[in-house]
C-alpha cells in the first residue's frame, strides 16, 4: 500500500517540476523578447508570434497557462513595460508598484 503511494507522489511531484521547467521557459522568452524590444523596438511583436505560433502554444499549455488572446495582451504589455521577469518577480519591484499604485490613488 505505501508503495502505491510513494508512487503516486513521486509522480506528481515529477508533474509539477515539468510545469516548473515550462514556466521558466515562458519566462526567458518574455526575457529574450524585452531585449529585442530594448535592441530592435519589436518585442511585443515579438513575443506575440511566439505565443500564437503552435510551439509557445504548447510551451504555454505545459507550464499551466491557458494560451488565448488575453494571455497574449497580457504578455505584450508586460514586454512593453521593459521590466526583466527576475526583477518583476522580485519583492522590491512589487513593493515598489504597490506604492506607486497608492500613489496615484491618493
């Protein structure tokens, strides 16, 4: 009995390091495409034909994203802004937007 579920959890934890790995992938792209939009100025552009080419599809499926058109505005906008995914992700960076949003609301 505990095989079966030693098993099973080691299955699952394999499932969520795959959607992990996609998930980094996502992020070099939206990395590789803010430094085409800084280089080029076509980023978004950029990493709009990705996500609706049949690879990002199913890169973005793989990492847990549902791969519409809101998803791609989403990311366009993000390469718009020009801010690199470690830097977004990091909590300086959040608590920085956060008080420039309390900001703009007083």
């Amino acid at each position: 009995m505990f095989d079966y579920v030693d098993e099973l959890a080691f299955t699952n934890d394999q499932g969520a390091r795959a959607q992990k790995l996609f998930a980094a992938v996502v992020l070099a792209a939206l990395d590789d495409a803010i430094a085409d939009d800084k280089k080029y100025g076509n980023g978004p552009d950029v990493i709009a034909r990705w996500a609706r080419s049949r690879d990002g599809r199913e890169v973005l499926m793989c990492a847990g994203i549902d791969p519409n058109e809101r998803t791609v505005k989403g990311m366009m906008d993000f390469v718009r802004r020009g801010v690199r995914t470690s830097v977004a992700l990091s909590r300086e960076e959040s608590e920085r937007q956060h008080a420039r949003a309390e900001a703009e609301a007083a």
